[in-house]
C-alpha cells in the first residue's frame, strides 16, 4: 500500500475511535446519578428482604422500604442536570434519569402488590 493511503486508515480509526470514546462518556451518568442508582438499588433489596419475611419483620422491612423510596423520590425531584451541558450530554443525562424513575416506579408497583396481598390475606 501507499504510504499515503496507510496515513489515511490510521486516520480514519483514530478518530472513529475518538468519536467512540467521546460518545461513551457524554452518555455516561453523572456521580450523583450514580449515588441514586446505588439507593434504589439498596432500596430494591429491602423489598426483596419484606417479600421473603413473614408478619412483623415484614411490616419492619416495608416500611423502611417506602421511608428509603421517599427519600429517593425528593432526590430524584430534585434533580437537575448541570448547566452547560451538550444536546447529546443532554440526553444522556435525561435517559440516566429516566431508567431511574422506570426503577423506582417497578419497585413502587411491586409494593403496592405486597401491600394488596396482605389485605386480600386479611380479608379471608
């Protein structure tokens, strides 16, 4: 090959590489997205705990579930991302905080149907 057209191919995949690179850290959540992540994530665990548990361990265990989803609830509120930022940053910014709320919303449905077995348990 042409030494010419070697310097062109090595050009080319530098900087389809750097496009790589640069697209994966735009996306990237931000530290405090993945602080949120690791409470729901720790939130989620304590559900699972409350599902596994029986009678008053798992009204101990729900409800500090629901205190921890509040808390996350008012974090998430009160989320911003920085100013600043890139459209493309932007974005993956709001998708970060979208699959958290997706999250948060799972878990809620989840223990909204643990509370509703238990009245249906009570019931009969």
């Amino acid at each position: 090959m042409k030494r010419q057209s070697i310097n062109r191919m090595i050009s080319a995949i530098t900087i389809c590489g750097m496009g790589l690179m640069s697209a994966s850290t735009i996306a990237a959540p931000d530290e405090f997205q993945r602080q949120m992540t690791q409470r729901v994530q720790q939130a989620k665990q304590k559900l699972q705990e409350a599902e596994a548990a029986k009678g008053a361990e798992r009204q101990k265990l729900m409800g500090e579930h629901m205190k921890m989803m509040q808390e996350n609830m008012g974090k998430m509120r009160a989320m911003k991302p920085k100013e600043g930022m890139g459209m493309q940053e932007h974005e993956g910014w709001i998708h970060a905080h979208q699959n958290l709320m997706e999250e948060m919303m799972d878990q809620m449905m989840e223990e909204h149907h643990l509370l509703m077995d238990k009245a249906d348990a009570c019931k009969h």
